[in-house]
C-alpha cells in the first residue's frame, strides 16, 4: 500500500445544526440549533482521515496549539489510524477554529478563527520525513501564507525530482490569490481544485478553458470538482466528465476533501484518472452522508 502524506491546515470544527438562519443584532437576537458536534477539520486533516478510514497508510503535517483544541486534533486522528509524529505543537500559536452552520440542505457556512496556520512555515517541517512517500498532497493552498507560492512551489518541485506524485489543492482562506496558484500548479502532477473557487481567479472561463489552461501552466492532469455536477478530468490531451454519484445529503463539509482521498487511493492502486475520479466520487458520496470532514464515512461507501 502506497504511503500518502498530506500538508495543509487542521482546525478545530464546531458543527451547528439545522440552521435555517443566523442571529441578526436587534432582529434575531437567539436561533437554536438542534445539536453541536467538536471534531477535528480543516482541508488535510479531512483527507488524511478519510484515507485512514479507507485503509491507507497516511501521515498529516501541520501546526496546531499546545492545548485541549491541539490534543483534540491529534488525539481524535491518531485513534483513526492518522500518523501525527509530523504535527508541529506550538506554544506560541492557537489553534485555528471554525464554526460551521450546517442549514437544512445539507450546505454549510464558516464562521473562521485563523491561528497555528498563520505561521507555518518551513522551519516546522522536517522535509526529508516529509518527502519520504509515494504522495504528497498540498491541501489547503491559500490558508498557509508562510508557505504559500514560492517556498510551496520548490517543496513540490523537489517532491517531484524525487519521484513522489504530487497533488495540489485550495481552499478560499485568506484568498484566493492566482498568482500563488499559478506559482505552485506548475509542480503538481495533478490538481484538484473546486470549479467555483477557479471561476473567482479565471472569470469569463468555462471548465475545460480553465483545464487547458492548468495544463498548460504544467499541471500534469486536473480535476475540476464541480459539486453535484460531478467532476472534469483533463489527462494530456483527453478530458472526460464524471458524474457525482446519488446519496443523501446531509452535510456538505469535506466532500471536496475525500473525493481527493478517494482519488489518491485509487491512483496508488494503479486506476486511470477517470476510473480515479469515480472512485473519488463513491468516497464524496460517503462523506455527504454524515456529519462532519473527517468522521468516519458511510458503511455502505466504505
């Protein structure tokens, strides 16, 4: 089994629930929620828990505070199987905290808390460990800013020299920023980015515009994740739609997150992209099925 390694943000979730609307000074004063669930999140602790989930050899490398919201991350991952010796615990930082407003349809809402994700940076990485996989996936692009773009951009490259399989994804965060996406598509054999967040930075272009264009920065594949609308691959010249696959939707968050773990295990298993990209689709399907990015999915998608 291939070992994956995922870089990116962990975050502490709080998940409210239903939300049909948030308090509004003078008018709403009070909404009440249903039920409130703390767990681990963010765009790589999502992923890394779901190839847990899945069986996969994975390891997480991020910063967190040293405090109950750090040990719930790596505590909670370490239980699912996580490798959290990469997880850098920092006294001087918090860690970052969300709440999510999940509403009656299953979408979500943020309510974000920046902290550790704010500072790490290449110091916090030992990149020998780092690179010592047969996959790295750069998660959470536009959330790092001490790693996003250049010094991003030369672990991919180095990754890639190395004979690792390299993966980029985004997540809005404190962008989104197309000079940092451009500066790190180029060293990634595939990138995995939502089709909305893609249209802030490329207006005027539709999915296999902005393809061709992700490939022609240097980008060896993409997948544009489009939601319910399924999903584009885009492999050297030939591109191909992949449909989502049916499920009940109950929470939205980490969907994104899991179509990647999915797609990751079954590149490791030596699937073609698109073949890849349903498999990513049957693992999304799972996550809409609970609650939260990284708990564990739905029996039947497992």
């Amino acid at each position: 089994m291939a070992r994956v390694h995922c870089l990116g943000v962990a975050v502490v979730d709080a998940l409210s629930g239903p939300l049909a609307e948030y308090p509004r000074p003078g008018k709403v004063a009070q909404v009440v929620t249903e039920r409130v669930r703390f767990m681990p999140g963010g765009g790589a602790v999502n992923t890394a828990a779901t190839l847990a989930h899945l069986g996969v050899e994975v390891a997480l490398f991020t910063k967190v505070g040293n405090g109950a919201n750090g040990a719930l991350i790596t505590d909670t991952l370490s239980s699912y199987g996580v490798d959290v010796s990469g997880v850098c615990v920092s006294s001087a930082d918090t860690t970052p905290f969300t709440f999510v407003g999940i509403h009656p349809n299953g979408e979500r809402t943020f309510i974000h808390t920046p902290g550790a994700n704010r500072t790490f940076a290449l110091a916090d990485i030992n990149e020998r460990r780092l690179l010592d996989c047969e996959f790295l996936l750069y998660q959470d692009l536009w959330v790092l800013p001490g790693l996003d773009g250049a010094p991003g951009a030369g672990l991919l490259a180095r990754a890639r020299s190395s004979g690792v399989v390299t993966l980029l994804d985004e997540c809005w965060g404190l962008g989104p920023r197309r000079d940092l996406f451009e500066q790190m598509a180029p060293h990634a054999d595939w990138v995995l980015p939502s089709y909305d967040d893609m249209r802030v930075i490329y207006p005027g272009l539709d999915e296999h515009m902005m393809a061709e264009r992700l490939v022609t920065l240097g980008a060896r594949g993409v997948v544009l994740k489009m939601g319910a609308a399924g999903c584009l691959v885009r492999a050297g010249t030939k591109s191909a739609r992949v449909p989502a696959e049916k499920t009940t939707v109950v929470d939205t968050t980490g969907a994104g997150d899991s179509f990647d773990a999915g797609f990751i295990l079954a590149l490791a298993d030596g699937a073609e992209p698109v073949a890849a990209a349903r498999r990513g689709a049957a693992v999304a399907a799972g996550r809409l099925a609970v609650v939260g990015g990284s708990t564990p999915l739905a029996p039947e998608r497992t």
